[in-house]
C-alpha cells in the first residue's frame, strides 16, 4: 500500500500542473509502472484536449511499450467511460491490455459517477480504489462542488486592517504587501471568475487580472444594477471578458457582456447562471457587503483573509464569520494569511 501511495502523490503532483488551465474538466495526474520504475507519465494539461492517461500511455518509449501490459497505471480520478470532447479513456485502458488500474477516487459527476470503475471490472481488470482519497478529493474540490451543489465553488477574499477595517467609503487604500498581492494574482489564476461588489469596482477601478504571474486572466463579475458605473472603469475599457449582471439589459459589446436579472435573489440567480455556463470556481474579492451577503446565505466553501498591520482608525468593519474552521495560517512578510473552510462544505 506504501508503494500505491507513493505513486498517487506523484499522480497528484502532475495533476496540479493543470489548474487554471483545465476548467470545467477536473485536474487529473497518471503513472505507469513497470515493476518499480515509472515508465510513463501524464496530466490533463488543457480543456477539450487529451486526458491524463492518455498523455501518460502515450509518453511511454518505444522500448518500453512492450511492457504496457503487464504495468500497473496509476490515476487520481477514476477514468471516464464516456464520449465528451475526447474519447473514453477506459477504452484506450482496455485496448492497451493494462490489467491494474489503482484509483485515487471516484468521479462522482453524473457522467461517470462509477461507470468507468465498473467497465474496468467487467473486462476483467483489477481496480484498487480509494488510494490517497481524502487528498484526491482536495484536488478537486471544485469540480465536485460543482457537480454536488450544482453552483461555483466559491472563495472570499479580502485584506483587513490590524485594528478590523476592510477599507474606507470611496477611498482607494492599499493594506498588503508586495509579496501578498502576487500571492493574490496566483489565486486569481487558478479560478475561472473573479467577483467584487458595486462600490467596490466604482472605487477602486480594479483590473482584477494576473499581471504579477503567468496563467489566465478570470472572467470579471460585477452586479450594477442600475447600470450605473462609470463607462471609462478597465472592467468597460479593456479586453479582458467582463459580465455585468443588471436589472435593465442583455447585450454583448467588445469585452462586456450585460446579462438581466431579476435582481430579487440575485447572488442566487447569478449563481445559477454561472453553473449553466460551466464555470467551476469564483473568487470573490469584495467588498465586505457582498463578502458578508455570501456568509449570511452560506453560499461559500473556502474563505481567506489576509491581516496586515496596517492601522485605519476608521472605515468599513470587516465581515463576519460564521460556519467556519481555521485551515492554516501563513506568513508574508508582515501580512498573515489566514485560511478558513465552511463547516459544512461537502469534501
């Protein structure tokens, strides 16, 4: 079992090198094994494009391919058994005559959802499942969030004072350190959406983009309900994808899409909205009205909250917390990073 394990962390560890980039398909890592050495490897580098295990398959050398059948393959999500934007690769498993797959957990989307395990089995392969499961599951928090809750996994995100303020009305302040913010540009990287409440974006005019690390710039949210926001913001001005909910209009122009809603519920409905177009995760970064509306509605999984000691006085009191449990702390600099969890999040 050490052995097994020793393999699905590597697994892991491949899987991880897709993120931000694989959405709405889970970060999945794969390794073959002939005897004890690793004979090929692979992960799901990029959405509508091959799977881990058949990167993995296909990364074996030609003298080693001999050996495919008798390897043991090793992958963090059970395999898919149906037809999306590749083919199954339970097929490809079956059709290299590999005898042992070992599984770090199973793919409880309603697409697979044990179909591939129970293929493998019916076929005659051995199948170990649950290997390194509860770190798996991590990986994929998202994807299962998505599926189980039908809506985005969502983080909070926000920068307190050290005497507990947000910030201040209609002033633009900066609380963290350097180091953090890159630290917050990585976040940003890794999620499909970014979300900040109205004053938030009329005062602040964020970017909201990744411009300290290299990956992918979120897709930005705002609900403007009157649309009243000032046309000249980098959420209207530039070319990274916006939406901005409302209450008057649905049109699309250059970089920004205007979508109506009802308004009445209206995270609710945003979030439903967001489900619909596969979009797995979403970041949302202020301010503390729409930060606390998402505690009190119990519409969060993860919550992070840098401290600074940056001292205000006065200003915008930060949210309060509840359903929570502390994760980890971590240190930049003079900032700290504080993590937290739902207590009712399902993984």
């Amino acid at each position: 079992m050490k052995m097994h394990e020793y393999y699905m962390s590597r697994c892991i560890e491949l899987a991880k090198k897709g993120a931000g980039r694989v959405s709405p398909n889970p970060m999945v890592g794969s390794v073959l094994v002939f005897g004890e050495n690793i004979i090929g490897e692979g992960f799901h580098q990029q959405y509508g494009e091959a799977h881990a295990e058949v990167n993995c398959i296909h990364s074996v050398s030609a003298d080693n391919r001999i050996h495919i059948p008798d390897s043991v393959l090793y992958v963090c999500l059970e395999p898919c058994s149906h037809y999306g934007k590749t083919p199954p690769c339970v097929d490809l498993i079956l059709a290299q005559k590999i005898r042992k797959v070992v599984i770090g957990c199973k793919d409880f989307s309603s697409t697979v959802n044990g179909k591939g395990i129970q293929k493998l089995k019916d076929h005659g392969v051995e199948v170990i499942e649950n290997v390194l499961e509860k770190e798996a599951l991590e990986l994929n928090k998202r994807f299962f969030t998505f599926h189980q809750k039908q809506r985005p996994f969502i983080i909070l995100k926000w920068a307190q004072s050290k005497d507990g303020f947000i910030g201040k009305l209609d002033e633009r302040i900066k609380l963290s350190e350097d180091a953090t913010d890159t630290i917050v540009h990585q976040w940003r990287a890794e999620e499909d959406a970014i979300w900040v409440g109205w004053q938030t974006a009329k005062t602040d005019n964020p970017k909201l983009n990744v411009r300290h690390v290299e990956g992918r710039n979120p897709i930005r949210i705002v609900y403007d309900r009157d649309l009243s926001l000032p046309s000249e913001l980098n959420f209207f001005k530039d070319t990274q994808s916006t939406i901005c909910f409302n209450n008057l209009k649905s049109e699309t122009k250059g970089n920004v899409e205007w979508i109506d809603v009802l308004g009445e519920n209206y995270i609710h409905e945003i979030l439903q909205h967001l489900y619909q177009r596969n979009i797995l995760s979403v970041l949302v970064e202020g301010g503390s009205k729409l930060i606390q509306q998402f505690i009190d509605k119990n519409l969060w999984d993860e919550a992070r909250c840098i401290q600074t000691n940056t001292l205000l006085g006065t200003g915008i009191k930060v949210p309060e917390m509840r359903n929570h449990k502390t994760l980890r702390n971590e240190i930049i600099a003079t900032d700290e990073i504080v993590y937290y969890f739902n207590s009712e999040r399902i993984l």
